[in-house]
C-alpha cells in the first residue's frame, strides 16, 4: 500500500515562510504527477500546486510568485516551499499522487499564519 506523509506545518506569523514534505513509501511514486491540496474550514479543498511527470509546474493564481514546488528522487519527496505567506493560507495541507487510475492522499499537516 502506498503511503504519502506530509510534515512541516507550522504556526507563522504573516509574511513567513514554511517548508512542507511529502515523502512517498515508494520511490516510484513521486515519478507520477504530485500535487500539493489545501483546505480551510468551511471551504473545498483546492489544488494549490502541481509538477507533472515531466517536469511542468502548475500553481494556482494565489499562490504564484509566492509558492514553488519541487520534487527529490533521491529522496522520495515531493516538497513545497512557501513564502510570503498570508492569514489567507491557513489550512490544512495534503499531498496527493495523480497514478493514472487513483489517487493517493497523504493525511495533511496543518498551516496557520496569524500573528
């Protein structure tokens, strides 16, 4: 069974920045497209950034110039780097891997930015 564990949520003060993983129990996973979810309370969960299997990056209009995402095969880790960060990006985050025919979800790390 393939597992996806995200870490490196935090509380942040506005215009902080975060680090947050998310290590794959297999390395072939993260080969796949690997994106990075949010959700608030309240609200649907969103996709927030995304790297295909070759390499393209998608980012949603929110988080663009702010939020890069980034992949380590060395590692099995799928990582999305966050600055800037606004009250507006509290949430809790999920890595979720695109195979084709299901997905897999990692069980989220909370990110809160207040001051």
């Amino acid at each position: 069974q393939v597992q996806l564990v995200e870490s490196g949520g935090d509380l942040v003060q506005p215009g902080g920045s975060l680090r947050l993983s998310c290590v794959s129990s297999e390395n072939r996973i993260i080969l796949h497209t690997m994106g990075w979810y949010r959700q608030a309370p309240g609200k649907q969960r969103e996709v927030v950034a995304a790297i295909t299997s070759g390499g393209r990056k998608n980012y949603a209009d929110s988080v663009k110039g702010r939020f890069t995402i980034s992949r380590d095969y060395n590692y099995n880790t799928v990582y999305l780097q966050m600055t800037s960060l606004k009250p507006e990006d509290t949430a809790v985050y999920f890595c979720n891997a695109d195979l084709g025919g299901r997905s897999v979800w990692g069980q989220g790390t909370q990110v809160t930015v207040s001051s």
